[in-house]
C-alpha cells in the first residue's frame, strides 16, 4: 500500500473514530437524543466500509448507500453479506432521518438495535483493517 492510501485509510478511520466517539457519548446522557446516535452509527458504519474499500484498492463512491458499498466490499470481505439486509436499516438513519418532514420519532429498542447492528459491523471491518 503506497503512502496515499495509506493515509486516506488513516483519515477514514479516524472520521469513523469520531462518529463512535460521540455515540458512546451520547448513550452516557441522560438526556441522549435516539436519532443522533442512530445517524452516527450510520456514518460509522459508511466510514469504515470506505476504510476499507479504501485500503483494498477499491474507489468509494459519493453515497450514503451502505448495501453498494457492502457489495463493493464482499470479495474481500464475504462475512459482510450476512448483514447486508440490516444495512438498510442503518442507511434510513444516515439519510431519511436527518431533515424536518422525513423525521420520525425513533424508540429506545429501536436504537439499541441500530448500536447493536453498527457493532458488529465494526467487529468485521476493524479486524480486517488491522486495529
């Protein structure tokens, strides 16, 4: 891996690192706003997959989608496939929920799923860059 690559790995990482930073965070609250951590679990998610395009050498579109970018990564990546359905879920919550009109209400056993989801694509994904 040449230099280039190597750093925008790094700065994909660490964007992601951000985003799961301010989830912890906000589930330390007592006042935690469900949508917002539902949307950095998103971005998480996004981030990391693009990490780790990235790093194979593959170019990452300009798309919150995270079923493209997973198909993008499944031949390296194969275990990504089972949650592939379950991306949609994560997608709604980077996009449709973030505007006035497309917001809805989001539960607490809702967003604990979201968390959940966004784990276990970390678990994937941070093992196969190489914490």
């Amino acid at each position: 891996m040449n230099e280039q690559t190597r750093e925008a790995v790094r700065q994909w990482r660490a964007k992601a690192q951000s985003d799961w930073t301010a989830v912890e965070i906000l589930l330390a609250s007592e006042r935690c706003p469900a949508e917002t951590v539902c949307f950095h679990c998103q971005q998480f998610v996004e981030k990391l997959l693009k990490a780790f395009l990235t790093y194979n050498n593959v170019e990452t579109p300009k798309t919150h989608d995270l079923r493209r970018l997973i198909q993008l990564a499944e031949p390296f990546a194969p275990e990504l496939s089972r949650l592939s359905d379950s991306s949609d879920t994560l997608t709604i919550h980077g996009v449709e929920t973030r505007y006035p009109g497309d917001w809805r209400q989001i539960e607490e056993s809702e967003m604990n799923q979201v968390v959940e989801l966004s784990k276990q694509f970390g678990d994937i994904l941070l093992a196969k860059l190489g914490e």
